[in-house]
C-alpha cells in the first residue's frame, strides 16, 4: 500500500510541474546536437576511389554526413602519392578550411608531414587503414602486425608441420614503405621465427598491383613446382597470384591468404578456390570508427593535436571450411539509408 501511495503522490508531483504531458516532450539534447554540425565540412583523401574499401568507407561516410547535415567531400588522387599530398596542401589552404581532413595514408612518410600542418592550421586529421608516422585525433584500422601473424598462423596450418607438404612459402607484399607492408611483414616474421619448417622462398613487392603479383608468383611457381602457399598484403593484387596458380596447374594445391574489405567478392574468391584464407579488414566498422570520431570531435571540440589515440579493428579470418551467409557484405547495400 505504501508503494502505491508513492506512486500516486510521484504522477500528482510529475502532473503539476509539467513533466507529465499527453504529447511528451522534445528532448533538450537533440537541437543543440543537430546544430553542432550545420555548416561543418569533412574531406577525405584516399588512394583512389573505385575499390571496395574506399568506395565502403566513403558510401558510409556520406550516410552519416547527409544525417546529420555537414558536407563530405572526396579528393581523388587517383594512386598518385604527389597529387595525394597537393590534394591534402590544397585543403590545408581553404578558405573556409574542412574541420576534419581523413587521410589514406600511400606510406608511412609521405604525408604524416602534411598531417602536422592540418593540425596547426586548426583541422582535426583522422587515418584510415594505413596510418603514418605521425600521431593524429584518430588511426582506425587494422592491428597490421597481428594481422602478419594471423597470415603466418595460416600458413602454418596449411603448410607447417604435419600437413605432409614442403614447407615452402612466399610473401607479396605491397609497397615496401606502406604501414600495411612494414608492419605487416613484421608479424609474418614474429610467426616464422617459431616454425623453422616453413621456408620463406620468395618476398617481393606487388606495389598493390595485380599484374605485378602475377608476374611475380609465376616466376615463383616456376623456381618452386612444390611452393605449398603464397602470403599475399590485398586481395585486389593477389588475385593476380590466384590466376598464376590456375594457370600453372596449382589451383587447390598452393594455398593463398591474404587479407579483404570483406565485401562479397572476398567471400566468392574463397568459393571459387582462389584464396583458402581470407582476413576481413572490416570496411563497415572501420567507417563506423571514423563517423563515431568525427561525431566526438565536432561535438567536444578539443583542440587539434592535443588528442591520439588508435582504434584496431576487429579482425574475422573467412576459409572454405568456416564460411557462412553473412560474413560478406554487398557493396550496394551500403549506400542504403
């Protein structure tokens, strides 16, 4: 009875102050929240457009930046590292200058330089996917050197010990300077360091190229009829490699991991026997990573280079024999509200 009592005397209390009403209430948060962004501007500097992670990120990113009313642009360098750096200069010295500048960094130097000055000139800089040697608001992406190892790991189940084969392995890595090649190669090495009988035959750089790939492990398969796997960096250039194999006759019989955007080809690859280990880079939470930061930035408003922080993100190895409905996606349905 006592309770009831409190319950009555609360619904009087909540009436007479008008908290209680048949219509409800506007929350106080969702204006201010919404103005926040009005008038705000993001750009993105990718390697190039027209792949199935940049196209993901930026179909995502312009789902939230039309939500939410700020204006996203792109600055397509089109794999040209010198316009890549022009494009970011050219920001740096807008007038209204972008708030946030997210960078797809070609390599470790090129542009961690130019993210320095952004952040000087009072521009918040995110990295995406491969990071830099220079700490900024926010690096979303993969863990590389863990990666490495869940590459290694695959070849150790493919190719180590018990698996009756020669042991026999090669790398494709990207450029030699890419945060994805020089961080990666490391975790590879962390893993090979503790199986002495894989042999690592060949490690050269495809340059994120598939013909390149292809002419590399051509020549390979050819020095080496018992190669039992190919570690490969992108599974855009490691297609190339795949077809070396069928075209040699080894399709089925080298194994192939490499790392994915994860959207549906990725999955395909894996059915069609191209690949036998595929890590997905998780394109959709890398975005959400990014729209979360940009969020927190233009709502918190610290001041630029006064915050770093990374955020790694989940990584899923997809084979043959674990593949299931769902762990691709289809790149349409990102652009989907």
């Amino acid at each position: 009875m006592k309770s009831r009592a409190w319950l009555v005397v609360l619904s009087a209390l909540l009436f007479l102050t008008g908290w209680a009403r048949a219509d409800g209430l506007d929350d106080p948060h969702r204006a201010p929240y919404y103005n926040t962004f009005k008038g705000k501007k993001v750009a993105f500097v990718p390697l190039s457009m027209g792949f199935d992670l940049t196209d993901g990120w930026a179909a995502l990113w312009k789902r939230q930046a039309d939500t939410l009313g700020y204006t996203f642009t792109i600055r397509d360098p089109n794999w040209n590292t010198q316009a890549g750096a022009q494009a970011i200069e050219s920001l740096i010295n807008e007038n209204p200058k972008p708030d946030i500048i997210i960078i797809q960094n070609p390599d470790i130097q090129s542009y961690a330089r130019l993210a320095k000055r952004a952040q000087q000139a009072g521009i918040y800089v995110l990295q995406i996917n491969m990071n830099s040697a220079a700490d900024t608001e926010a690096y979303a992406g993969p863990d590389w050197v863990a990666l490495g190892e869940d590459l290694g790991n695959a070849m150790v189940r493919r190719c180590g010990k018990g698996s009756g084969k020669s042991g026999k392995i090669a790398v494709l890595q990207g450029p030699l300077t890419a945060a994805a090649s020089v961080f990666q190669i490391r975790g590879v090495m962390n893993v090979l360091a503790k199986h002495p009988e894989l042999k690592l035959v060949s490690n050269q750089a495809a340059e994120w190229d598939a013909s390149k790939a292809h002419a590399i492990a051509q020549t390979v398969l050819q020095q080496n009829r018992d190669l039992c796997g190919f570690i490969g960096f992108w599974d855009g250039q490691d297609i190339g490699a795949a077809a070396a194999a069928r075209e040699a006759g080894m399709s089925g019989k080298v194994a192939i991991a490499t790392s994915a955007g994860g959207v549906q080809t990725s999955c395909d690859n894996i059915a069609k026997g191209n690949f036998t280990d595929v890590v997905s880079l998780d394109v959709r939470g890398e975005a959400r990573d990014i729209n979360t930061m940009i969020s927190f930035l233009l709502q918190a408003k610290p001041k630029p280079g006064t915050l770093s922080s990374n955020l790694y993100i989940h990584r899923h190895m997809i084979t043959p024999e674990n593949m299931k409905p769902g762990d691709c996606y289809m790149q349409a349905d990102l652009s989907k509200p």
